[in-house]
C-alpha cells in the first residue's frame, strides 16, 4: 500500500496527529540529557516508547545531522524503531534543490536509503519542478512527500504571498501538488502553518495537510477544521513542544500527546 492510503487509515484508526521528536538543546537540558548525540539518543528512545501507537510521527531531521555522523545513526535507529512500533514516519529534512542534487536527496529520504522514512517534507522554492525527482523516488517506493507551501514564519509571506497572475506564490503551490495527486492516490501533501489567518484554498488538494504550530505556538486545536476548505479527514495537527516539555517521563509524554490527540480526534 502507498503512503496515501496507508495515513488515511493511520489517521481515521489512531487520530488525526503527527507528534514531532525535536531534541534540539534547550529541551535535552530540561530532561536532565547530555547536549550530545548520546543525549539525543536517550531523549529519542523515550519518544519512541512514548508514541508507540500514535499515527505518524515527524523527527525533526536538523536536531540530529548537528552531531555529525553520530546524529544520523541516532536518527537511522530512531526511523527504524519507530517502524517496529507500527508508526509511520515523516523525517522532517525540508530538502530542495535542482538537477543531480535533487536525485541524490530522493535517494537518502525516498530511496533505498536507512535514512528513508515513510514520507519526507520538501521545499519547492526552486520551482516546483524542481522536486521531480523526489516525487518519482518516492512514487517508486511508495512514499509521501510534504510540500511547503504557507509557512508560518514571518519572512515567508513575502516570497509565499506574492501574486503570480491572479494567484499567490503559495496557492500556485498547492494547485501544483493537487495536479500530482489527481493522477495518483493522494500521497503528496502540502504544508500549512496552523497559526496563520490566511490560507491558500486547499479544497481540490486531494492530499494531506500538515499544519505545525498547534499548541505551544499558538495554534488551537479548536479551530481548525475547514482550515481553508481541505476535505474532511486530510488536515492533519502537527505538535511538538506543547507535548514534549512533558517530559523526560514516558506516561507524562504519551498523556500529553493524547491529550492533544482528543483535542483534535474532531478532524478525523
């Protein structure tokens, strides 16, 4: 079964959220772990357990490559344990880029690679086009791409927001990736912050929406269905800090993600 039919059921069966693994210095401090790739190892496996079950989880792949080598055998276990667990991964890697270079990135993040997870996110700002060899590697293997499409940090609306003919930058996006799924099963999806007021219309996307920024950043669970006219059960809430600041404590870390979990079992 491809990504697209396999995170709709994951979704509709264990609830609509993508709990995210960030182990980025600040948290690793608080729970008492080494700033190190040993650090992250031990924050990642109490993840792991704690999100076993969950649908779809997203390591945040920049917290890991930080440590070099070491980082990415962290990370490779973390994915592969996390698959053990029935978990769907999204290694959040946001990679972009033109020609060879985009081949060889499908071939670490959608490829036979141990860096391979079930779904990867991706930048288009190159051009859409850009991301055609990411989409055929992981077409051929049955995997998900997100793409970026309206961010929530500020200095993304000037690029995002800009008007192309008669449609913004970003709407000109999601149009894109909708033509991709008309002719496939729905295993591409875009990105959406769930912070922002205005949202390009998701409505034909025939895909999933990941939308981060629920909880601690200031999005509300409460108020996101229709999030610009996506269809009922695409959207999907993407935490982490509001979850993870439970922790080190593997119960106190699984109550908070399904605490959020219920919050947005609405959206299924």
């Amino acid at each position: 079964m491809t990504f697209g039919p396999r995170l709709r059921a994951a979704m509709a069966e264990r609830g609509p959220l993508c709990l995210g693994i960030d182990p980025h210095p600040e948290l690793l401090t608080a729970w008492g772990l080494p700033v190190s790739a040993d650090g992250v190892a031990a924050f990642s496996d109490i993840c792991v357990e704690a999100f076993a079950g969950f649908a779809i989880v997203k390591p945040q792949v920049a917290f890991f490559e930080a440590y070099g080598s070491a980082g990415f055998v962290v990370l490779e276990r973390t994915i592969a344990r996390l698959r053990e667990a029935g978990v769907l991964v999204l290694a959040d890697a946001k990679r972009g880029d033109i020609g060879s270079t985009m081949a060889a990135y499908a071939q670490a993040w959608a490829g036979d690679s141990p860096l391979a997870a079930d779904a990867v996110t991706a930048s288009p700002y190159l051009g859409f086009g850009s991301l055609q060899p990411l989409l055929d590697v992981a077409a051929a293997h049955g995997r998900g791409v997100f793409v970026l499409a309206a961010t929530s940090n500020p200095e993304g609306a000037s690029v995002q927001r800009a008007v192309a003919g008669e449609r913004t930058v970003a709407q000109a996006i999601v149009d894109d990736v909708a033509a991709v799924n008309a002719a496939g099963d729905g295993s591409v999806g875009v990105v959406v912050g769930a912070t922002l007021a205005e949202v390009p219309d998701l409505s034909q996307l025939g895909g999933p929406v990941l939308m981060p920024g629920v909880g601690a950043q200031g999005g509300r669970p409460d108020a996101l269905a229709g999030l610009g006219g996506a269809q009922p059960g695409t959207l999907l809430p993407a935490v982490s800090r509001e979850v993870l600041r439970a922790g080190p404590d593997v119960a106190a870390v699984r109550a908070a993600g399904e605490k959020l979990r219920d919050a947005v079992a609405y959206l299924a």
